[in-house]
C-alpha cells in the first residue's frame, strides 16, 4: 500500500549478500541449483537495510523458484561510477524457464504471476517482483529485466550511493 517508512543508514550489501546466500542454499540443494556470488571488497550505500535485504531475497527466491533442476542462479554486486554518480548494481541472473516480451512488460505489476500454473504451485501470489520494483523505487533507483524463453532471465537494478 505504500505506508512502509523508509529509514535509510549506511549499508553494506556484501555480508548481506552472503548470509541470504548462505540462507538460501537450502532451497537450491532441493533442486540440485548451482549459487553464485561475486562480490566487490564491499558496497556500502545509504540505504533501508531490511528493504535492501527483502529485496535481494525476493531476486534470488523467483531466480530459484523458476530454475529448472541443475541450473544456475548467480548474484552479482559491482560498484561504479555512472557519469559521475557512484552508483550500486545488484544483478541477479538464472539458466530458468525465461519469459516472453509481454511477461517481461507485465512482471513489475501487481498480482500478475508469468506462469500462472507453475506459480500456483510454488506458492507466488504476483506481489514479489512490485515490491522489489517499490523498493528500487523508493531508494532512487531503477530495476529492469531482460529474458528469453527457455533461456533464464536477469534482473539488473542500479541505485545511487
């Protein structure tokens, strides 16, 4: 509904990162799915800590919840300078089921669920990926998504230090 208070603080995305990796091993193991992290020595911004932390958990649950067995889920943080802004990237990439161009046009809205059968059985209710775009949002950031069909998909978002 919007009424969450964003209280920003000094943020280290790296031992965050890591530990929701370690947390969600569990998971991936159930279906044989390979975790990757690369991270920079750090990746401090000013930041929520508990919406960044729902955030990256959200990215890494669909990439598992829609990797086939044996696949692939990597996180990825990078810091850098983007004309003169530093700025954070977080990328989330898998090897899963991917989505079309209208699934990729309609993901970030409310209760819209790509595939409907699949999500029904793994428990989504559409609300995941508009949170995480609510966050990215409310820190000054952008999200986006690039998928194919078969071939995985990768969210990207980059928020300013």
């Amino acid at each position: 509904s919007g009424a969450l208070e964003i209280a920003k603080e000094e943020t280290d995305l790296v031992p965050m990162a890591q530990q929701i990796m370690r947390s969600l091993t569990p998971l991936a193991e159930k279906k044989n799915i390979t975790l990757q992290l690369t991270v920079p020595e750090q990746a401090i911004l000013h930041a929520d800590r508990d919406r960044m932390a729902q955030l990256i958990v959200i990215l890494l649950d669909n990439a598992i919840k829609f990797t086939n067995d044996d696949g692939e889920v990597t996180l990825a943080l990078q810091s850098h300078n983007d004309q003169d802004k530093q700025k954070i990237t977080i990328v989330v990439k898998d090897t899963g089921i991917g989505m079309g161009k209208v699934e990729v046009d309609q993901v970030f809205k409310r209760f819209y669920r790509a595939d409907k059968a699949r999500s029904r059985e793994e428990g989504g209710t559409g609300l995941g990926l508009p949170i995480a775009a609510w966050i990215v949002k409310a820190h000054g950031g952008v999200i986006s998504v690039t998928s194919e069909p078969g071939s995985g998909s990768t969210f990207t978002v980059q928020l300013p230090v």
